[in-house]
C-alpha cells in the first residue's frame, strides 16, 4: 500500500465518522425534542427531513432483496432509511439509542 492509498483510507474513515457523527447527532436531536410516544414512521420522516436539511442524500424504505435456503426474495425487509447509500439506519421506537452498524432512534 503507498501512502497515496493511506492517505484515501484515512480520509474515508473521517468521513464515515464525520457522517456517523451528524447522524447521530440528529438522531438525539429529535430523540430529545420529540420524546419517545410517537409512531415509527413518524421518528423516520423527521430524521430523513433532518438529514437532507443538513445536505445528507437520504432514501426511505429500501427493499434489500435476500436469499434463503436456495430461494430469492426481492423484498426480504426494508431498510428504513439509508443515508449517502453507505450507512444502514434502523429505527426503533421506544427503545434506547444504540449505535454500532445501525442506529436506533427511540
């Protein structure tokens, strides 16, 4: 690897973490301002409009086809949101924030 290549991995790791970080920092954001009591679709629709406020690119409810025991589905669940189609984002409500791979927003 030259340092060219290093250079690139590291600004990719900034970048995700910067990335993780407006997520998560949105994702309090409407945890605290909204509170916990509201429907599932709800906490999404905030959050994506929240996110592409901050010039995220977001997509809402995202087939992701699966394959089991030999046999291909199309839709085996929808992801809520994916943001900048690198960071998978699950909402959970009302359960408490947990952040690693996905997010929970309660």
């Amino acid at each position: 690897m030259n340092s060219e290549d290093s250079r690139e991995g590291a600004k990719a790791r900034r970048n995700i973490e910067e990335l993780s970080a407006l997520v998560v920092e949105n994702a309090y954001r409407l945890h605290v301002e909204a509170g916990p009591g509201l429907l599932e679709s709800v906490y999404e629709v905030v959050l994506a409009r929240m996110l592409e406020v901050e010039g995220l690119a977001v997509l809402r409810q995202v087939p992701v086809p699966i394959r089991l025991m030999g046999l291909n589905f199309d839709e085996g669940f929808r992801m809520d949101l994916l943001v900048l189609l690198c960071y998978r984002i699950a909402l959970l409500s009302p359960s408490p924030c947990n952040v690693f791979g996905t997010l929970a927003v309660a």
